[in-house]
C-alpha cells in the first residue's frame, strides 16, 4: 500500500467532484496535518474526519518539535505554513505528496520527494477499475472547467486529452 500525504486542493478536488468514497477506496494509505483539515469548510472537515474515524485517513498534529524543525527548514517562501507541514510529514514518513500545487510540486522534487496530483487519482482510479472511462472523462472535464490551475493552461489540456482518448477506448 502506499503512503501518502495529500494537501487542501487535492481534498477540496476530491469532495467538489463528489469522488470522496472513490479516492479513500484506493490502495493508499493516506495521511495528512491538522493544520491542512483547518484550511478546508467545515463540512469538508466533518466529512474527513468520518475517514479518520473509520481508520482511512491519519491526521498528523505537529508536535512543538516538529513545528520547530519546520521554522529552522530552508522552505521557499511560496509555500503557506501548511504547505511546509505536507512536505516535512512526507519526508518524515518517507511518502508521496499528493499536491496539485505548483510550489509544493517544486519544492518536493526539489527534495526527491515523490509527487503526484489529480491527474495521477484519477489514473489509479481507472486502472483499479473504481472509475469507468466515462466517469472518469466526464469528472475530468468537471476538474478541467472549474478549477484554475487546469482551465486554460494548454499543458494540462494536453495531459487531459491523452486520458480521454485511452478512457473511450474502456
């Protein structure tokens, strides 16, 4: 199972495109920090916390050291405080980021931490077979339409259209 650390855009994502259910169905072992859970509404927080409690998600508290060791860490002043607490609970865990943040992106390759985003969910959600081809292509163009990280940007399109053309051939 792998193990990863998922920051607020994948989880807000994820309820906004009503694939909840289907992302904690996959073989992951997700966690995240407290201080990512208190960037998201309240009825997102009530909704993962009910994971937390049925042992699908790990909520890290940072411990006054870990915040220490956070403080004295060299992060580039793009990442917000809860930005910073995903990528130091990776590298502490030794797990994936799961981030559609640019900066975050950045900043964990730039520590050989592995990283992934929307585009790679929705692909583990296809090949486990929890998402037909035309689900997944029809959430897809949902994300593509509403979220400004991909609407526009002639990169993700491109990333986008690759899928939907292997997806109609499922």
């Amino acid at each position: 199972m792998k193990l990863v650390v998922t920051d607020a855009c994948i989880f807000i994502d994820v309820i906004e495109l009503q694939l909840t259910s289907e992302f904690f169905g996959l073989e992951l072992e997700i966690h995240t920090t407290v201080d990512v859970i208190n960037e998201l509404f309240s009825q997102q927080q009530q909704l993962l916390q009910a994971y937390e409690h049925g042992g699908g998600l790990t909520i890290h508290v940072l411990t006054p050291a870990d915040q220490e060791a956070i403080s004295n860490e060299n992060f580039p002043r793009a990442l917000s405080p809860e930005d910073c607490s995903v990528i130091y609970i990776a590298r502490k865990l030794n797990a994936t980021v799961l981030s559609s943040d640019k900066p975050v992106r950045t900043h964990a390759r730039n520590l050989s931490i592995e990283y992934h985003g929307m585009f790679w969910i929705f692909d583990k959600l296809v090949a486990a077979k929890i998402l037909n081809g035309a689900t997944a292509t029809d959430k897809l163009k949902v994300l593509m339409e509403s979220n400004i990280i991909y609407k526009g940007n002639q990169e993700m399109v491109k990333e986008a259209e690759k899928r939907f053309r292997v997806w109609s051939k499922i």
